[in-house]
C-alpha cells in the first residue's frame, strides 16, 4: 500500500468480536483520531518523566518523541505500529556524563548509541536477527536491566532526602493509584502519582513558578548541539544492548497480537529506532525507544492501525511548541522526582527480573548464577575503575562480565560437560 492510504475496516465504526485492525486498516477518521490521541496519552507520562529527572528540555524531548515515531513508521514502511518515547535506559549514563562534564557531553552519548543502533539494524536487516539471541539470551538482558535500574538508588535517595514529605507523598500516591486502579490510569500510576506530588508542592509553596510566569505559550523547542567525548561515550554503550532487547521484543509482541509475521520488519524497526535517536541527540532530546504503554492501548482497543500512530506523532509535535507546558514540567519539585525515582528506577530494576523468569532462565546451572550474581553487584554497587581518561563505571563493568561472561564461561561448561 501507499505510505497514506489505508483499507477502512468495515463500516468503520465498530470492531466485529474476534477480529482486530490490522496495520493497514483503519476505523473512520475520527475514530482513529481518538485512538491516536489514546496513544499521545498513553506514552504521555513515561515520555516526560526522563527529560524531567534528567535536565533535558522536555518540549524538545517531545518533538523530538514525534519526529521520530514518523519517521519510524516510514522506515518500517507502516508496517509495525509503534511509539518511540523517551528511554529509561539512557537514566544512569546521561546522569555520570552530566556530572563530569555538562548537557552536550550526555547528548553526544546519546547520538553514539543511535548511530550504533542503526548500524546494527543494518546488519540484521542482512543477516537476520538469530545472532541477537545468541549474544543476549534472557539473562544477560534481564541483568543489564535490573543493573541499570537499582544502580540509580543512590539518586533516588538524594532527591527524597532534599523533600521527603513531597517524596514520601509522591511514593504513596503511586502505590495507592497503582493498587485501586484499573485499566489505562493503573498503567500511567507513576506519572499520576507525579501529578499528586506536584500539586501537593505547590499547595504548600515548593514549587518555583516564576519560569512558568515567563514562558511563551507558543514558539518552537529549543535546541541544544552534542559534543563528543569518548570517555562519555563509553558510559551509554550498554544502553545499545537494552534497546535491541526491547525493540526486538516489541516485533515479537506485535507480531503474536496481529498474526502477521514482521520478522522482516526486525532490522528495520533497529535502524528507525537508531535514527531517531541520533537525530534526538543532535537536537537536544532524550533517546528514544518503542514504548510497551502502547502496545498496552492496541491491546485494549484491537487497533493495530499505524494511521492512529501517525495521528499520536503529528499530535506529539504540535504540543511541543507549547514552552509554557514544558515550564510547569521543569518546575517539578526534587522531592517529587525522589518519590518517582524509588518507584521508577526499583521498578525498572525488577523488569529485569521478570526478563530472568519469561525467559525460564536456569539459575541451578552455576555458570547462570555466578554471571547473574556477579554482574549485579559489580553495577548495583557502581564498581569502577579508571584509565588513562576514560572510566568504566559499574554498567559498564556489569555489561561486560554479563555479555562476554557468559560467552566464554558457557562455551568452556560446553566442552568439559559440566553445564546444566
């Protein structure tokens, strides 16, 4: 089909029992335009969250979320529905490159990773995707995760301690949201649990508002340009292993709820997800990543349409020259972001070990467990060590006992016939 034309699913109103609309379909226009904004709201809190913990600029984090989910619908040629959001994984890094150094050295981190994603969506797109499984099995992936997220608890612990009444308040309207909700405001817990803190914060007079006086309502984002420097680039490289894993996943998972076969689509979905990440990093946003509150919409509506993603991209960059909006983000009390950071960074951290257990890793094989163990350590404890100028901090040390770890260990337990 044309990159603009889509098949109307039946009448276009209604979605028959048992039946689902397919990429290149579509329901009535303003239907799609209600799932789009569906999908602008689902990927609405997690999008905002990393350019708020991190400093960037979340309008420019924003445009950037939009251009790059057209640009990956164009690439995967509407094929693969998907959002690219804001990615958790670039947390750790962009906050060690931050400290040594300011915004453009975490950007140029940043445009590193996307470039050497996209490169590797190439070679998959030649040579398929089978050598992905084989150098990142579900427990190398499920430690790098859990690595990445509890190795930021000290961060968490320091924004709670500037306002821990705001921290405690934010933490326990996550959880109480998260425990009595269903449905779309249970999926979005963390960013709403966010909003109670904030409105509490400013209730209470925590919350600076003389940049939200001064803001514009309309005017473009504002662009930041990367510097580069390779003992900062270093530190975001296992960022690339994340973002395989996770856009491979989201093919598979969109795949299994279609019944198309997007196997095809693997390398690409790499290479759009690389390219909008480097082009984020050029221009001062955040990387991005495909975004499972999405896949979460498309399951509950059984819209599979990629006219509704282009709708959530169009309508991601038309908010994002919204400066006023992007004030009242930046003025996010710390205590608050102390309350979201205990919540995020441990959730993300457990991710990782539900990768371990989807992934029915066997922990009484000794050579799982030492790897899975070690690494976790080695990165949760944040073991570094420099040389020359470049230093290897606890991802980075973690990321390689994981990855080169199980190789070599596997591959000796193989020959001497001692593995489980």
């Amino acid at each position: 089909m044309s990159l603009f034309s889509w098949k109307v699913h039946g009448t276009g109103k209604t979605i028959a029992s048992g039946e689902v609309v397919s990429t290149d379909e579509r329901l009535s226009w303003p239907r799609t335009i209600g799932v789009g904004i569906q999908h602008i709201a689902a990927m609405f809190g997690a999008t905002f969250l990393v350019p708020i913990i991190t400093g960037f600029s979340p309008t420019t984090t924003l445009f950037f979320s939009g251009i790059g989910t057209l640009l990956f619908l164009i690439i995967t040629q509407n094929k693969l529905p998907s959002y690219l959001g804001s990615s958790f994984a670039f947390l750790a890094p962009i906050a060690a490159a931050k400290a040594g150094g300011d915004m453009s050295v975490a950007l140029g981190g940043v445009v590193a990773v996307g470039v050497i994603l996209a490169v590797i969506g190439l070679l998959v797109r030649q040579f398929g995707a089978g050598w992905i499984d084989t150098l990142l099995p579900p427990v190398v992936t499920g430690t790098i995760v859990m690595v990445i997220g509890f190795n930021l608890a000290g961060a968490a612990k320091n924004n709670m301690a500037a306002g821990p009444v705001v921290g405690v308040v934010t933490l326990a309207a996550i959880a109480l949201i998260a425990a009595f909700s269903r449905g779309f405001l249970g999926r979005i817990s963390i960013f709403a649990g966010l909003v109670v803190g904030y409105v509490y914060a400013l209730i209470t007079g925590d919350v600076k508002t003389e940049g939200i006086t001064a803001a514009k309502w309309l005017a473009f984002p504002s662009f930041t340009s990367p510097t580069f420097d390779s003992s900062a680039i270093v530190l975001f490289l296992p960022v690339v292993l994340v973002l395989i894993a996770e856009n491979v996943g989201h093919v598979k998972a969109v795949a299994a709820m279609t019944g198309k076969n997007l196997d095809d689509q693997m390398g690409n979905a790499l290479m759009a997800d690389g390219v909008a990440t480097t082009l984020a990093g050029f221009g001062g946003g955040s990387g991005t990543t495909t975004y499972a509150e999405n896949i979460g919409v498309m399951a509950a509506t059984r819209v599979y349409s990629t006219a509704a993603y282009w709708i959530a991209g169009i309508g991601a960059v038309v908010l994002s020259i919204c400066p006023k909006f992007g004030a009242v983000l930046s003025a996010t009390p710390v205590g608050a972001l102390g309350g979201v950071g205990t919540a995020l960074f441990g959730m993300i951290g457990v991710l990782g070990a539900r990768i371990w257990i989807e992934g029915r890793v066997n922990f009484a094989d000794s050579t799982n467990l030492i790897i899975a163990a070690s690494a976790a350590i080695i990165g949760i404890s944040d073991m570094s060590w420099t040389s020359g100028k470049y230093t290897f901090n606890g991802i980075i040390n973690a990321t390689l006992v994981a990855v080169i770890g199980y190789q070599v260990l596997h591959r000796i337990a193989k020959s001497r016939g001692t593995s489980n």
